[in-house]
C-alpha cells in the first residue's frame, strides 16, 4: 500500500523505515550473519533449538578439508606467470639457481620457487665522463657513451654484486689508463679512434674475468673538450691542425695532377733519347759505309778527292748560315752583309714599299766599288758553290 494511500489512519504510519507491528527491527549484526555463516560450512557457530541438542563449537573434519582445498587451489593459480618476449627468467628454488626459462606462460610452486626476469634483447647503455690527465700533463674533459646488453642472465645476476655498476667502474678504469698514455692533441683531433679502439679492447679483457654476463655491442667516443680557462687557446690551435691537414690534402692533390704529367715527359725524354741514339748510331754508320765507299776514290785521286770533300762542306756550311763575307780584292778588308738583319727588319715593315726602301738602303749600304767588285765577286751557282774561286785555284 503507497504512503499517501486512504486508510492510513488512527496515527498508524505506514512509514517503511518506522517499526511495524510494533517490534523494533534494527540493521542486521554482522557478528550474527558470520556465525551462521560458519555453522552452514559446518565449523560451528550460533546453537539451533531443536530436539533440545545444539551444535559443537570447534571446526568439523568438513571444514579443514573446504579450507585445504581452497588453500591449495589459491597456492596453485598463484604459481603462473608470465615471462615477456624479450626477457628470459632466472628460477631460484630455495635460493640457489635452478634453471632459465624462455619467454612465455610458466608455472612454479610458490614458496619453493622464486623467478627474476632480465631483459636480454634491448641494449643498454650509460655514459663515463669526466676530467682526465693526458700523457703530456694536460687535462681534458672526456665523455664516453657505452652500449652493451645482457648474453647470459645467470652471470649478470650472480656473478658480481651488481653488473652494471662494475662494468661502469671497469670503463671508467680503461678510459682514464688510455687517455693517460695518450697526448691531448690526439685526444681532441687525429687520435680519437685510437683512443676509442684502445679502450673497447681494454675494457674487455678487464671485465672477462668477472663473467658479468655483458657483451660490451659499441663504445662512442664524445668530441673532448679542453678546461673553459683555456678553450680559446686550443680552438686556435684545432683549427691550425685543420689547416695543417687541408693543405696537405690539398698538396697531395697537386702532387697526383703533376705526377702523371711529369712522368709522360719523362717517358717522352726516354723515347726521344733512345731515338736520338738509334739515329746517331745510324748515321755513324752510315758515315763509316761513306768512308769506306770513299776511300777507294781517294786512293785512286787523292787531290781532287781532298778538294771535292773540301768544296762540300763549305756548301754545307754557307747552306745554313744568312751571313755573306765579301772579300773586297786588292784590300785586307771582308765585308760583311747582315742579312739576317736585313730579313727581320723586313718582316717588320707594315707596306710592300717600305721592304722595298729597305732593301734599297741594303744595297745602297754595300761598298762603292760594288760595280767593280760584282765584276770580280764570287758567283755561286744554285747550289752555292762558289766555283770560280775554287776553279781558278785549282788552275
């Protein structure tokens, strides 16, 4: 019946969370509704009336078997877990190292087993920094970047207190031996790989005695850096290294365009040499086949042989020669006739008329008996054998 219903009269409230009947129905004992609870699993609990017997007050048989059951069936889902694709888990039963376990749903007898999982596929990594004395007493401030990941879980787990912090000890160890033999300048320019290569093969026979379980994938040397007081001072001489070593480059590119070029002119000398021997070999002996054809001839007439040699290499010599002596008769005296000069002064001329004036005054330029002497000059056939001379010598 609703609250506001007709009929609610004589004061009776029909009111829900008022008393109905007149008894007074409080909230429910929590302590009450356990205790029947318990004696429903048969562990006792409230007594029941009824045939004037009430229950025990301890557990049943019943009890402790629902609550073994229970226990084990807790104890026994508790033992799966899961090991994720790139972990691999590590099984200590009681303590000691049982076994490994790939990734994947696994289950182990909690309380007897405990499992730890190592991450073995990402890489890691961690930095080594700090000022460090070079072999020639400077300082400077290296940073080293290490990367490495975890190969054996076992190792890496037992075989030192801490894995990590004893490989960061061993880098920082190798790092500041092999700056220590190192000299700054190598440190901040040509020597850095040096120094990073050093340091890997150090660091590894460091740390293969411990059996950290690490394999060491790459160390990265960071550009050093010298103090702040003298950084000006090595940015200066940095930079003069630079050039130092763009001049060579530069040098040694001068030096592969010039060689080919210098070696085709050796190779051409060579060959012109050999060729200059080759020809000088054949006209040697081409001048002994001369001589030896000559000789019968100069056995035969030996004055007219000795002039006909003579007479030809005087042709020979005026052949390549633009001087012309002129021997003035009844007179000590030769003239000259530069004719070399003549022809440059001709090629120098701009018109026909003025070769034409030179060569005027060149002849003009000759001697004054030149009438007389032409009359008694020596007259040379187109071979330029001056004949007559020789001729009238001979008589």
């Amino acid at each position: 019946m609703a609250w506001n219903q007709p009929g609610n009269g004589n004061n009776n409230d029909r009111d829900p969370w008022k008393n109905q009947g007149g008894r007074d129905q409080g909230p429910p004992d929590l302590d009450e509704a356990v205790k029947n609870l318990l004696a429903k699993l048969g562990f006792g609990g409230s007594g029941k009336k009824g045939g004037g017997k009430s229950s025990g007050g301890g557990f049943s048989g019943k009890g402790f078997g629902i609550i073994a059951v229970l226990l084990v069936v807790v104890w026994f889902i508790a033992g799966f877990y899961t090991v994720k694709e790139a972990e691999r888990g590590v099984v200590l039963r009681f303590g000691n190292f049982h076994n490994l376990v790939e990734s994947g749903l696994h289950w182990r007898p909690i309380f007897v087993d405990t499992v730890e999982t190592v991450d073995v596929s990402n890489v890691r990594q961690f930095q080594s920094e700090g000022f460090m004395l070079t072999q020639d007493e400077n300082v400077v401030h290296v940073e080293l970047d290490v990367q490495y990941r975890v190969i054996n879980p076992r190792d890496y787990l037992f075989a030192v207190e801490n894995a990590d912090s004893s490989l960061a000890q061993a880098t920082d160890s190798a790092l500041r031996y092999v700056v220590g033999h190192t000299t700054m300048d190598e440190v901040l320019t040509v020597g850095r790989e040096n120094v990073r290569a050093n340091t890997l093969e150090l660091l590894e026979n460091i740390t293969a005695p411990y059996q950290l379980g690490i394999q060491i994938v790459d160390i990265n040397l960071l550009p050093a850096r010298p103090p702040e007081a003298v950084k000006d001072a090595f940015d200066d001489a940095i930079a003069a290294q630079e050039d130092e070593q763009r001049f060579i480059r530069e040098a040694e590119a001068y030096a592969r365009e010039r060689e080919p070029t210098a070696r085709g002119r050796v190779r051409r000398i060579l060959q012109e040499a050999q060729a200059y021997r080759e020809q000088q070999i054949l006209k040697a002996q081409g001048e002994v086949a001369r001589f030896n054809a000559l000789l019968p001839q100069y056995q035969a007439a030996p004055q007219v042989t000795r002039e006909r040699l003579y007479l030809e290499t005087l042709e020979k010599i005026y052949s390549e020669t633009a001087k012309v002596m002129i021997d003035v008769e009844g007179s000590n005296n030769m003239m000259y006739l530069p004719l070399e000069k003549i022809l440059e002064r001709q090629r120098r001329s701009i018109s026909s008329s003025g070769m034409d004036s030179i060569g005027d005054q060149g002849q003009s330029s000759s001697n004054p008996d030149s009438a007389q002497s032409n009359n008694r000059s020596t007259t040379t056939n187109p071979t330029g054998r001056t004949s007559d001379r020789y001729d009238g010598g001979r008589g």
